[in-house]
C-alpha cells in the first residue's frame, strides 16, 4: 500500500484503469452475466471487458444474444467510465504540464489559443460530463423514437436499446446488440445520419467543442445586444483549426475512398441506390474513426478499402475526446514537418504559429511506438495463426486505435491471440496520453554536450 503512494500521476490513471478492467473481467465471468447461466471463458471475459474500459467495442461473443442483460449493463457502465475517465485523465495531463510552465507564458499561450480562462479542473470535468450526457441524450431520443415507431420495438426494447446505442456511439465504442452491426439499418437516413452526426461532433474532443460554444454563445450576444460592441476572437485556437478542417478531410476522402472502392461490390454496397450508398460511405468512414460500428460487411470488402479504414483507424480522432489512434494533431504535425524538410524551412510552421520542438519530438515518438507495437503483434500473431496478414493487420489497428471493427475473424482467434489483443487495446487507449505526458513533464537538463556528427541518412 505504502508504494502506491509513490506512483506517479500516469502511473495511477495506468492502475486505475486496469484495476477497472480486472473487475470487469471477473463480473463478466459470472453465471450472471451470460445469457446461458454458464461461466464465460476468462480470455473471453478479459477482451470485453478491456474492450469496454478502452471504448474500443470488439467483442469475441455475440453481444446482444450473449450476454444477458446484467452482462450488457457492465459493458454499458464499463463504456461510460472509460469514456469520462479517458477525458479526464487528458484534462490531468493539461493541468500537469500546465504547471510546469511559467505564469507569463501560461497567459501567453492562454492569449494566442484563445482558450477558456479562469477554467480549473473541476469545471472542465464537470463540462465533460455535461456534454457527454447532452450528446448521449440527444441521440437517444432519435433512436428511441425511431425503434419505437418505425421497427415496431417494444417501448421498454425501444428504450433501452436507444440508451445502449448512443451511450456507445457518443462514447466511440462499437458494441452493438445486433450480429451484424448496423447493416439492417445501412437504408435508415434517420439511424445511419444521426450516428454518423453524432459521432463526427463527439470526435472534434471537448477543448473544440468548448471553443464552439463559447463562439457561438458570444455570436449569439452580439445579435441580440449590438450596444453591447461583443466581438468574437479573430482567430481560432491552433488546435481548433487543425481539428476542424482535417476531420473535414478525413471523412470526405475516407467516405469517397469507400464509395468508390466498393460502388460496384454486391456483397457491400452494389445493391444500394446511389444516396444510399454515398450515406454508407460517410458513415463508415466515421466509424472507422475510433467508433466501431459498420452498415456493411466488412469482411466482404475489397482489399483496398482495408487499407484506406487501417490508415483512418491509425489517426483516429482529436485529442480530449474517447476516440483513440495517433490522434489529428499528431498526424498534422508530423505532416508539417515533412513538408517544412522538403521546402528547406528553419522552424515547423504551422498557419500562422510555430511548432515548439518538443512537439515535434512527442509526435515522432508516438507514431514510432505506435507502428512498433502494430509491427510486433502482426509478426506474433501471422506466425501463430492461421489467418491472412491483411485480416490480421486489421484487426491489431482496429485494437490499437480503440475502434472495434473486424474483419471476422475475432471469435476464431486462439486465446493467446486474443489476450494479447487485450494488451494492445490498453496501449492504444493510454499509450499516447501517457508518452506524451512523460516527454513532457521531464525535462532533464544536461552540463555538457557530445561532439556534433552526422550520419548518412536516405
């Protein structure tokens, strides 16, 4: 007990988090939990309920006709928790590095970002929770509604599956109560749009959302009260603007890469009418985003639209939100410094801001992490199981990015193949977070310096 009081902030989210998935695991093994009143396998209790705490939503058993319904409440409950503690535990990082800097340049940099001020941490945490609630709520509502009236569900099953189902879209985890996912609704517009609207808003993370709405609540004043001179900040924060516009990208050219890629497939989206399948398109291409859900067969697919969902997977979503992978801004750094190499520039610029090195040494060394750990477990599992590279490697980005989708080769997987799963689903949720925190609250100051020399490189 005496050495958990010395572990460090990372160190303790790390604990907590798989404590949370330890006692998950064992609530899931019970009778229970099961529909069938029989012990589940430990393996297979371990990947849900990691899956769960890491809102990833990949699941080894039917989730709707497995579980019973005390089973679905600890996957719902387990989705909430890891959801709202992933934001957090982002939030204790900002308020960690934050203190770390001087007062003048926390005001400096509160100034050119235009973020909240005078924001501690128990506003922020209670600002999450808010919008999670607000979003999940909406959506219900819709879901609900629609399953009540169009499917002709019962109230009680339009209820609690539209409360399951937008707990798992806000919080981007794909456990879904139906075999096939979403496709028995791929030609809803009501289903599929107000998912994919959703999901697209919840993935933007709580700083820009934040940002939205105080914006928008300024904008608001100055309409009705123009005697009162409000103006809105000239410009966006940095982050805002790398997050909104490269969300704009990566689901127009991920959804126009599916639509085209899979136009003509009949098992996909062949039989569609061209609306529906451009709103597949758009949809699975947010899913593939960190959310998990899917309005066609993925296994069906072509090839070529796996390599397109494995790169939309390895970005994933904005940080301080519950979606996983590399994260946008990591992506747009490292794209920047590419490009300032190939133009020769002194300094990573990027708008009208100049990127710190350190930065620039985070994002390098999380993408590094990220691909070793995607390397490692494809070379265990492609010589230890008997499916292709191209499944396999699917279904460790789809872990390692929390997002949830499969090819369909889960369930057939040995047991050691799924724990490791397991682990790497835990590297992808916290991994990131805690990289770039430990980069940035040691700061070690050397006396001397080694000689200068330079390698051959390309």
């Amino acid at each position: 007990m005496k050495n958990l009081g010395k572990l460090s902030a990372t160190q303790s989210i790390a604990a907590a988090f798989t404590a949370l998935i330890i006692l998950g695991t064992i609530l899931l093994m019970l009778p229970v939990s099961s529909s069938s009143g029989k012990f589940t396998n430990f393996v297979d209790a371990l990947l849900t309920s990691t899956s769960a705490i890491t809102v990833t939503g990949l699941a080894s058993v039917d989730t709707g006709t497995y579980w019973s319904t005390f089973g679905h409440t600890i996957i719902a409950l387990g989705v909430q928790i890891g959801g709202i503690g992933i934001i957090a535990f982002a939030a204790l990082v900002a308020y960690l590095v934050d203190g770390k800097i001087t007062l003048k340049s926390r005001k400096t940099v509160m100034a050119e970002s235009s973020a909240p001020k005078n924001i501690d941490m128990k506003t922020y945490l209670k600002t999450v929770v808010k919008m999670l609630l607000f979003f999940q709520g909406l959506l219900f509502v819709i879901l609900a509604f629609r399953f009540f009236t169009e499917y002709g569900y019962s109230i009680d099953k339009a209820l609690s599956h539209g409360a399951f189902h937008s707990l798992m879209t806000v919080n981007h985890a794909g456990f879904a109560l139906y075999a096939d996912s979403m496709m028995s609704f791929a030609q809803d517009p009501w289903i599929i749009i107000s998912m994919f609207f959703f999901t697209t808003i919840a993935s933007l993370g709580i700083p820009v959302l934040i940002e939205i709405k105080d914006r928008m609540r300024l904008y608001a004043y100055s309409l009705l009260e123009r005697e009162a001179n409000y103006t809105l900040p000239r410009q966006w924060s940095l982050n805002s603007r790398i997050v909104l516009w490269a969300s704009l990208v990566l689901v127009v050219v991920g959804a126009l890469a599916i639509t085209i890629s899979e136009w003509s497939n009949p098992a996909t989206l062949g039989k569609l009418d061209p609306s529906q399948k451009f709103m597949a398109g758009f949809f699975n291409s947010s899913m593939t985003r960190t959310v998990g859900f899917n309005s066609i067969d993925i296994a069906a697919m072509d090839p070529g639209s796996w390599i397109v969902m494995n790169m939309l997977m390895f970005i994933g979503g904005a940080s301080g939100s519950t979606a996983g992978g590399i994260k946008i801004g990591t992506a747009v750094i490292l794209l920047y410094i590419v490009l300032t190499e190939i133009r020769g520039d002194a300094a990573v610029n990027v708008g009208n801001r100049r990127l710190p090195r350190s930065m620039q040494r985070q994002a390098l060394t999380i993408v590094t992490l990220y691909s070793s750990v995607i390397i490692g477990a494809l070379l265990l599992l492609r010589f230890t199981t008997k499916f292709s590279t191209d499944q396999l490697l699917f279904e460790i980005i789809s872990c390692i990015g929390t997002v949830g989708l499969s090819t369909g080769i889960t369930a057939s997987l040995p047991d050691h193949a799924k724990f490791l799963l397991s682990l790497v689903m835990l590297f992808g949720r916290l991994g990131p977070i805690v990289v770039a925190t430990s980069l940035a609250l040691r700061k070690t100051r050397r006396h001397y310096e080694y000689p200068r020399e330079s390698p051959l490189i390309g």
